[in-house]
C-alpha cells in the first residue's frame, strides 16, 4: 500500500511536465546534448559563454536583443568570467540611448557597466517592418522558455536525473536543424524549413556558415560547435545564478541529510519507551 | 478532550503574565500535554508539514512582494529583476513557485489520509469541513499567485478561468466584466488577483486557527479509528509527536530542496518563461499539476456551463462527505470493501491528472467522462451503500490493545465507536 502511495504521488507531481505547447505532428524530437552545466555539480565554460557571446554580437544581435543582460553581470561570478575592465569595455562599444539632457533633449552616450544590452530595434513595430512582417524574439530568457515534449515514463525519470535541459536542447536542436523542405512543398524567399520547429516554417534563416565566426583559441569554426557555444551562453543569460543554486543546494542537501538522521535516530530514542 | 494542562509558570514576569492572559498555559495544552493517540503513522505528520508550507510561503511571499511590481506592463520583468539582482531573489522566488506544488502534494496526502482512515467521520464532521474551506482558499490563492508573473500560461489561465463565470446564464458577462475590470483581462485583473493573492493567504491562517481548535477539541483520529478511552492510549504532544513530525518534515524539505535547487522549472510551463500576449494563444493551454484532475472534470463535460458546476461539485460534495458515508466504521483497516474502493478512486484521480494534461480529444475525452462520472459515482453512490451492504472485520478494542502485537481482539463483530470525552 505505502509503495502504492508512493507511487501515485510521483506520477501525480510529475504530471506537469507531460504536457508542452509544441504538438505540431511533423516536428522532430531534439536529441540531447551534454552540457557542462548539467547535473548537480554543473558549472558553466568559461570559455564557452565568451564564446557564445562573441556569437551572440556578430550574429544572433541583428535580430535579437538581451534586454534583461547588464553589461555588468558579464563579470559577476558564476557568468562568462570577463574581466571588470573587459566588461567595461563591451559595454562602452554600445551607444546607449540617454536623456533627457536640461535641455530636454535625448542624447547617445557609450555604455556603462549598468547599462543593459540594447536591443536592435525600438519596438515591436520596428523590428517587423524590418524583417517581413516577422518578430525575433528577446533571447534572455529563451532558454527556459522552450521545451518539448517527453511524455511517460520518461518525464518522470527526469525528474530523478535532475534533467532541467529541455530547454537549450530545443534551441540547439533549431539552431542546427535546418534542412530542404521536403518535395512539392515550396516556401517563400522569407521563410525557412526547420525539422524541430513547430509547424516547420520559420521566419529565421539557418545562422551559422563553416567560419563565419573567427575563434581565436582555435575552437572548430563550425555551424554545430557556434550552436552549442551560444545556446550555453543563453542557458547563463537565463539562469545567471545556476552555478551559486547548485552550490548551495549542495550544501543545503548534505545539512538537511545530517539533520534527518539526528532527528531520526532522536525520535527512536524517545518513542523507544512507548513501544 | 484539550490537555489538561500542568503548567506552572516560571519567574515573576511569566507568573504576572499568566494571571492576565494566560498564553502559557495556552500553549503547553496545545502543544506540549495535549494527549495525541499513541498509534499514529507518518501519514499523520503532514497538518505538521501544512503549517509549516503556510508560514514558509508567507515568508517568502512577503520578501517578494518588496521587490515585485503588479503592472502588466512591468509584472514580468520585475519577475527577472527579482531572479537577477535581488540578493538571493532567485531563491526565494523558487522557493515561493516551487512551494505551491510542495504545499498541494502535502494536501492531498493529507486529504487521503482522512478519506482512508474515516477522519471525517462524526465527531469531526466540522473539523473537516474546514479542511474543505482552507482547500478552496489555497486553490483560489495559487491560481492567483500563478497569474502574477504575467507570462503566457499566467495571462492564458486567468482568460479561460474567468471566463468560467460567462457560463452563469443572464449575468454571466456582467460578473465576468466586472472581474476584469474592463473588457479584457489585463492591469486591472492583475492587479486585483495581486492584492487577493496577499490577503488570502491570511485567512487561510484564520482558518488554520479554527481547523487546529475544533481538531483539539474532539481530538485526533488515529489509524485504527478507535476512540481514545484512558490514558493508556495517548502519550504527549511534546516530545513524541514534535520530534516524529519534526523528522517527517525534514524528509519532506529534502523533496522539497531537489525542485528547489536542482530542477527547479520541472513543475512549471517553458511557456511562462514568454511575457503574456493577448494576440497569441499558446497550443495548449494547461494548468499548474494539482489542477489537473478539476481542469479534467471541466471539460469532460460538453457543454460549458455543466462542466463549470461539475468542476465546482467536485469539491463541493467534499463537504457532505461525513453525511454520503455511511458506515459506522472509521478506519479502512476494518473494512476491506470500502479499502479496495479507496484505492480505485486514487487511482481515478490520478488518471484525471493525467488527462488534464492531455488535449481534450479522441479517446481521452472519452476517458475523461468515464472517470469523471466514477468520481461522483464513488461518492454519492458507492459510499452511501456500501456502509449498509459492507461486513466490517472486528474493529480492536482499544488503541493500546492494537498496539500489542499479536492480542486478539477482544470484541467479535464490528462496534459503534462511542465518543469519550
């Protein structure tokens, strides 16, 4: 019966993770990447975010912005690792919009470290007049914004691997997962076929080409290895405080552990006149 | 049946005290004599674990709110400021989300615990009906809570949810007009759900106080369903259930700090990491977890206004539960039938929970209607016969004659439990 018990609240508490917004039928599953922020004791690469964000720059910011990303988180603890001073100076290769002046005039100045990323359009109405009539998406907190669908038994064993990477999965997978639409389907010059995308047609043209981007620290310079690097980099942008939760989650673990068996052992001993 | 208490104050201050409002000896009849049964399983830890959910998300909430912005233009984003540049925000803002789910999952334990074991039964007909009051308070203050963020399935489930009340025939949209505060659901709602979702939460506490006064006056059930009849069959509040629902709790914040800290986003929806618009409906429009069997129920039924009552008896035959029973019997120990039914209505919620989660098509709504109608069949059918047709084992003697490991009943055939005291 108790295991019965048992079993019942598992299944109920995990029901929230069976259903998901993408059910389109022609949508492929993503594969799962390994991360190196996966896990209990996940950190993020150093390298890999600056990474990422060089790609985030000379690519993804035509379209996309990082509204909720300040300058200054590039070098807090647990993020990409940048210097204050190489912090600083990102932020002062942005032109930020100010003001108003005593003049009352709005005026540009670079940015500062409090400064938050600007996005590269002024609004909604902007962005699509620009490109199609289409609306890229703010990409901070993209990466738990996405998901897919696991359905049971799986969504319930995830939930004991402590996989929490739905999310960057999805977006690596569409990153990657441009491909010919397939035959006697045409598509207009603005949109493109993608295998993981809801309904297959997306506004967005695959990103990446073979050395598009020049990694210094001779990293491969391909379409995979760009996806990868920028997805990590939206995996921090949307958790920037993933590193210290696993950290002290740890230390909270192993206190609550010692205080169980106190308290377990504590408990024997008083109920041992009872029984 | 309230401890009879033996406290003496200690020291000049508390002797004063005592003498005017006598809070000590308030607390030491409550929580420190106060007999409680001495059979008492683990199942029986969590009004302990309820109580502690209550004061933890109040913490938490009100630590939120000071950084928190009830705007629908800024709800959103002061969400994430909370999660970045709050010292800690992070924290305490999954502590908050994940606490709901951990505080339904106490809930429902502890729900099923009473159906199993008859704690509903007379003389806690009232005792239970409050629990009923405190359930719909915490689900109309976590749905509340859910639509603050204002992100997709927040602004989603607040349009289906208040568009519940468009069902009522003649004033149907007067009153859905009148929740919104407009036409649409936008600032207004949000702003009236944000002040409700911080007031609710203290008259949950208020029926707390009344939930804790009635169980201490007719004091607890226990699995056997006896009545307490010496004191024999009781030991102290403190230290035997303090220290046995102190380890129970610990236990259950170690599940509590595997959502919080390692997957933390598991029991919510990707979708609500997108800021709300009204232009874009999401695929699939669903509920937090512990609403899924009701979302079930709701659209089980085809037509609107019938699934909104079938949701709402749902709950509300809850509180004719000590009625619908029968049997004289508490616990399910005794009586085998009753025992197997228990665990088919379980189970039919679960699956309820299931295909609430699940589009509302094919073989699901099917599937839907089947279990939905057992549910209520499970109550207002099976329960009332089955006090009449069952044949109950022999129910103990005593707590402390159950307690002995191997005694024989005294008593053949089932006896009417008489109240004591």
């Amino acid at each position: 019966m108790r295991k019965l018990i048992l079993a019942a609240t598992i299944v109920v508490l995990s029901l929230s993770a069976a259903p998901t917004a993408f059910a389109a039928e022609a949508t492929a599953k993503p594969t799962r990447q390994s991360w190196s922020f996966a896990g209990p004791f996940g950190l993020y690469d150093r390298a890999q975010l600056q990474r990422g964000f060089k790609v985030y720059r000379e690519v993804c910011a035509a379209c996309h912005g990082l509204k909720l990303v300040a300058f200054r988180t590039l070098a807090s603890p647990g993020g990409p690792g940048f210097t204050e001073p190489q912090a600083k100076q990102v932020a002062s290769e942005y032109r930020i919009t100010d003001g108003p002046n005593e003049r009352g005039e709005m005026f540009e100045r670079p940015g500062q470290l409090s400064d938050y990323i600007p996005s590269p359009d002024p609004n909604e109405q902007a962005a699509r007049a620009r490109l199609n009539g289409a609306l890229p998406p703010d990409l901070s907190v993209i990466a738990k914004a996405r998901s897919y669908e696991v359905g049971f038994p799986g969504f319930i064993i995830d939930a004991f691997k402590q996989y929490q990477e739905s999310g960057v999965d999805y977006v690596y997978a569409y990153l990657t997962g441009y491909e010919n639409p397939p035959a006697g389907t045409t598509l207009p010059p603005t949109q493109f076929w993608n295998k993981y995308f809801p309904g297959n047609r997306t506004a967005m043209r695959p990103p990446f080409q073979n050395d598009q981007i020049e990694y210094p620290d001779g990293t491969p310079q391909t379409p995979e290895q760009y996806s990868k690097d920028v997805t990590a980099f939206l995996m921090w942008t949307a958790e920037p405080h993933l590193e210290s939760r696993k950290r002290i989650g740890f230390q909270v673990m192993i206190f609550l552990l010692v205080f169980a068996g106190l308290m377990y052992f504590t408990k024997k001993k008083v109920w041992s006149s009872v029984h | 049946m309230s401890g009879h208490s033996t406290y003496q104050p200690q020291g000049r201050l508390m002797k004063w005290l005592e003498a005017r409002l006598p809070l000590g000896g308030l607390i030491h009849s409550s929580f420190v004599a106060y007999p409680t049964p001495r059979n008492l399983n683990y199942w029986w830890t969590f009004g302990g674990i309820l109580t502690f959910m209550l004061a933890a998300q109040i913490v938490t909430g009100v630590v939120l709110v000071m950084h928190y912005t009830p705007t629908s233009k800024d709800a959103f984003d002061s969400v994430e400021h909370i999660m970045r540049d709050v010292n800690y925000g992070w924290l305490f803002r999954y502590v908050h989300a994940n606490g709901g789910s951990m505080f339904f999952l106490a809930v429902y334990i502890h729900m099923f615990r009473g159906l199993y074991y008859g704690s509903y039964k007379e003389p806690r007909e009232v005792l239970w009906i409050l629990g009923v009051i405190i359930f719909l308070l915490m689900m109309a203050t976590a749905f509340m809570g859910y639509v603050l963020p204002w992100g997709q399935m927040s602004f989603w489930a607040a349009t289906v949810i208040t568009n519940l009340f468009s069902a009522i025939p003649i004033f149907g949209n007067a009153i859905t007009q009148w929740l919104w505060g407009g036409y649409a659901v936008d600032q207004p709602l949000l702003q009236r759900f944000f002040s409700l979702h911080y007031l609710l939460p203290f008259m949950i506490a208020g029926v707390v106080v009344l939930h804790v006064w009635a169980l201490h006056v007719v004091g607890q059930n226990n699995p056997t369903g006896v009545d307490v009849k010496s004191d024999k069959d009781t030991v102290a509040f403190t230290p035997y259930a303090t220290v046995k629902d102190g380890f129970m709790l610990v236990c259950f914040l170690i599940l509590y700090g595997w959502f919080v800290f390692y997957i933390p986003n598991y029991l919510g929806h990707s979708d609500n990491y997108i800021p709300a618009n009204p232009l874009q409906t999401p695929s699939h429009i669903v509920p937090e977890w512990y609403f899924l069997p009701f979302y079930a129920i709701l659209r089980a039924i085809p037509n609107k206004l019938g699934g909104v009552v079938a949701m709402f008896a749902s709950i509300l035959v809850l509180f004719f539960l000590p009625w619908l029973d029968t049997s004289k019997v508490r616990s399910a120990r005794y009586r085998p039938l009753f025992r197997q039914f228990f665990w088919i209505l379980v189970v039919c919620c679960i699956g309820l929970g299931y295909l609430g989660s699940q589009p509302p098509e094919g073989g699901f709504v099917l599937a839907a209607r089947i279990l939905t109608a057992y549910y209520f069949i499970h109550f207002l059918v099976i329960l009332p016969l089955l006090g009449l047709v069952e044949k109950p084992r022999a129910v103990p003697a005593s707590i402390s004659e159950s307690v002995l490991k191997g005694a024989a009943p005294a008593s053949a055939g089932h006896k009417a439990p008489d109240r004591n005291g």
